[in-house]
C-alpha cells in the first residue's frame, strides 16, 4: 500500500470518528444517506484519474530533454526542494480554485462540490470527475518545467489529503486552535465559510493547504459565528444523488441577481471580517 492510501485511510477513520463524537453541526441525515452520493463520486473520480492523469505522471517524468529549474537543487538542495514543490503546488491550486469560481464553465462544475449540505470528510472527494481530470492537466507542464521530482510530488499530495479531510470534517475543533492553526493552514472553521450560502463568502477562502494565499490575494474572510453558517447552495436546497451531480453541470446557472434574490441569510457586518 503507497503512502497516499495509507494517509487517506487514516484521515478519513481518524476524522470521521472525531466529526461523528464531536460534531460541530448537528446531522439531520443517517451516515449511509450522508456519505454514499460522495463515495460513488470518489469511486469514479478516483478510476478516472487513474487511468489518465497517473499515465501523464510517468510520461513527463520519464522526459529527459527538459530537466526542469529544480533539478540541480533535488539532491543537493532537497529541503529546498521540498519547500519549492510545495509553495508552486499549493499556490496553483489556490488559483485554478479561484478560477472555478470566477469563470461560468468552471462553475457549471465545481458547483457540484457546494451543493454538500451537511459537510463531512465524504465532502472532500464530491467533485464531478471532469472538473477532477481538467484540474490536474496544467500541473503537467509545471512539473516538466520547474523538474519537480516524483518524492516531492508524491509529498505535497499526501499532505493534501489529509489536510482536505482534516477541514472539511465536521469535527469540532476547539475555536481557539482552529483560529490559531488557520494563519498557517486551512481548518475546519476557515474552510465552514468557503461553503456558506452567501455567495460573498462562497468566493472567498480559496486555500487548501496553506491560507495565507487567501491573505495574501485579499480572498479572506472569517465569520465570527460559525455556528451560523448555512452550508449550500440556496438554488439546491435538496440532497442530490450521483446521477444528478453529474448532470449538474449542464442545468441552466442562475443570474447573480436571482441567487441574491434566494438569499435567506444575509451577513451582518457584527459576525464577518474580511482581511
């Protein structure tokens, strides 16, 4: 077993009993109704990537024309490397997530990721397999040209994991630890707002491992009350079963003005600061 299936196991048995002893919001659904739309997806998601994005891998990783700016620094350097790898990794993901929301046809996708209405590690992998294909292409010529070898690549995607389970867990941390763990990652609270109702902060807190991106690029927002956040997509006030997240992308997207219409909870400036 490689050590990203090691990792996901753990984070998902270890994070999943923490959100169901501890839970920050009270679940109205059963674990089977919950979890089961997300496991298909992750199922498919999964094969998908396999079967195309792991054949890319060792494609660009067996090029020998282009050794790539790290490839002089991967063995004397390699702390160096590491932390390269892994600031170029994160700050793309940071941006292709932006663009995910900022952009109609990505949009049209990534939706299918907010419409989770009680999140939960599950949450993590509720991605339409497309939007999972697509967002891993432009890392390709990334990892060709900067020469970013397999260990570190394979590094950053364990971290990841387990810090996309850690925060979309439902998992209870205690206020002050989250608060002081979002300066340098992305929690549970931080990331509770990026799935809030109100599109103001569904655009924002794009992170996911680093948060300071959201800091740095003036996409950051806290709520005061996270206990007051309403998880969704006011437009999906249902729960929606795997055949209709796939199909999803190609409904019709509603205006601005009339999800701000659909809008039940508004944000009082008391409970929301934005960096």
């Amino acid at each position: 077993m490689n050590p990203k299936s090691i990792v996901l196991i753990a984070s998902i048995l270890g994070f999943g009993l923490l959100e169901n002893l501890l839970p920050f919001f009270n679940y109205r659904r059963s674990l089977i109704a919950r979890i089961l739309p997300n496991v298909v997806l992750a199922i498919v998601n999964t094969l998908a990537a396999s079967v195309s994005i792991t054949f890319l891998l060792q494609w660009v990783w067996q090029q020998t024309t282009i050794t790539g700016l790290l490839s002089g620094i991967n063995e004397q350097s390699p702390a160096i490397a590491a932390l390269v790898t892994f600031v170029v990794l994160d700050f793309y993901i940071y941006w292709w997530h932006r663009l995910m929301h900022t952009s109609d046809l990505g949009w049209r996708f990534h939706r299918v990721h907010h419409t989770e209405l009680e999140m939960n590690v599950s949450s993590a992998y509720r991605f339409h397999f497309l939007e999972v294909l697509v967002s891993n292409l432009p890392k390709l010529p990334l990892i060709l040209l900067l020469g970013i070898a397999p260990r570190y690549f394979i590094a950053y995607d364990v971290v990841f994991t387990a810090i996309v389970c850690f925060h979309h867990s439902n998992w209870s941390l205690p206020k002050r630890i989250d608060h002081l763990l979002s300066y340098i990652t992305v929690t549970p609270n931080f990331h509770r707002v990026h799935h809030s109702q109100i599109m103001a902060e569904t655009n924002s807190n794009y992170g996911s491992v680093f948060s300071w991106w959201d800091r740095l690029f003036g996409t950051f927002r806290q709520r005061q009350d996270p206990q007051g956040i309403k998880l969704g997509l006011v437009e999906f006030p249902q729960s929606l079963n795997p055949i209709e997240l796939w199909a999803l992308p190609f409904r019709p997207l509603r205006s601005l003005q009339s999800l701000q219409s659909l809008q039940s909870l508004k944000s009082p400036e008391s409970s929301e600061t934005r960096a």
